[in-house]
C-alpha cells in the first residue's frame, strides 16, 4: 500500500498509525482530524487505506468508514470504542469495514493491517482481471458489429465476415479490434 488517509483527532493517534504504516513501507501518510476533511480529500485523491480512529471530532466514523469503503478498493480499518465494537460492527461490516476495539495494541493493530494489505492486494488483481475481460467483451461487441455491417453491405455470410476480419487482422499485422474499428469507420 503506498497511500495512506489516517482520520484521528488525537497527534498521538497520528504518531501510532504512522509509525506502523511506515512499517509496511507506505509512501505517503495524510493524517486529517476531522470527518468533513477527509470526505474534501476524498473528492480528488485515492488512497490504498484508510484508518478511521472513531469518534472523530464532527462524527462517529461509521458513515464516513462505509462512504470510504463503497468507493473502489480502499481498505479501511475503523478503530472503535470496545464498549460500541458489537453494535458498530453490524452496522459496517457488510461494507467490507475491518472494526478493531479500542485500546488497541500494536499487535493486534498490525494484525489487522496485514489483513487489509492482502486484501487490497487481491482485489488490485481483482480490478486487474476485471478491466482485462471487460476489454474483452468491447472487443467482441464491436468484432460482431463489423461482421453485421460486412454481412449487411458486403453480402457475405457470418464465416466469411469473420474470415475477413481475421485474415485482414494478421495480414496488417492489428488487432482484430482495430480492423473492426476500420471497417466501422468506413462503412457507419
């Protein structure tokens, strides 16, 4: 994880987290104190994590812990009073929240961002494989819009529509995409 966002209205919250984020090799630390700033940041940057050290200063950090969690693959970790832990669990955890009980100790906190680093680790290959296939599906879509077109104005069969398009593909040494791109252009 190379960005972190540490939301904690104590310095020496800041100093805990930072240290064992350092530990994993995080690049950058933002420490905000309060939950409007954090949703401000949020507008224009991505973070990898996010500690919520709940209750913040303007709220208790649930809503923003599953605001956070709702946009891409952020992992966060919301640290909350044990005497709430049972109660703010339910209410974050179906949002893929990670509660740990306050006080916490450097084990258990070091637990838990193990456990949010290899989850953000496997939902980045998650995302990865996700992109790859949905640029699979476009490629397929606009093949099938070429070959319709060729079948359409050119008055060939299926097959041969997409004999063509193979044949042209490696004759001009392109993707079968770019060719069907071609064909779009000219004839849409």
């Amino acid at each position: 994880m190379e960005r972190a966002l540490v939301i904690t209205r104590s310095r020496k919250g800041v100093e805990f987290f930072s240290e064992m984020l350092k530990a994993v090799s995080c690049a950058t630390i933002v420490p905000v104190p309060t939950g409007g700033k954090a949703r401000r940041l949020l507008l224009d940057r991505d973070f990898d994590i996010c500690i919520i050290n709940g209750p913040l200063q303007d709220e208790p950090g649930e809503d923003l812990a599953r605001h956070v969690a709702s946009r891409g693959i952020t992992q966060v970790i919301l640290m909350t009073p044990s005497s709430y832990y049972e109660e703010i669990t339910a209410l974050v955890e179906n949002s893929g929240v990670m509660t740990v009980a306050k006080p916490v100790n450097e084990k258990l906190f070091w637990s838990a961002l193990k456990m949010a680093y290899a989850t953000h680790k496997k939902m980045q290959r998650l995302q990865t494989e996700n992109t790859k296939l949905v640029r699979k599906i476009e490629d397929i879509r606009l093949v099938d819009r070429a070959k319709c077109i060729l079948i359409s104005h050119m008055g060939m069969t299926e097959p041969q529509a997409h004999k063509y398009i193979e044949k042209q593909a490696m004759d001009m040494r392109m993707t079968r995409r770019l060719v069907a791109e071609g064909i779009l252009k000219t004839y849409e």
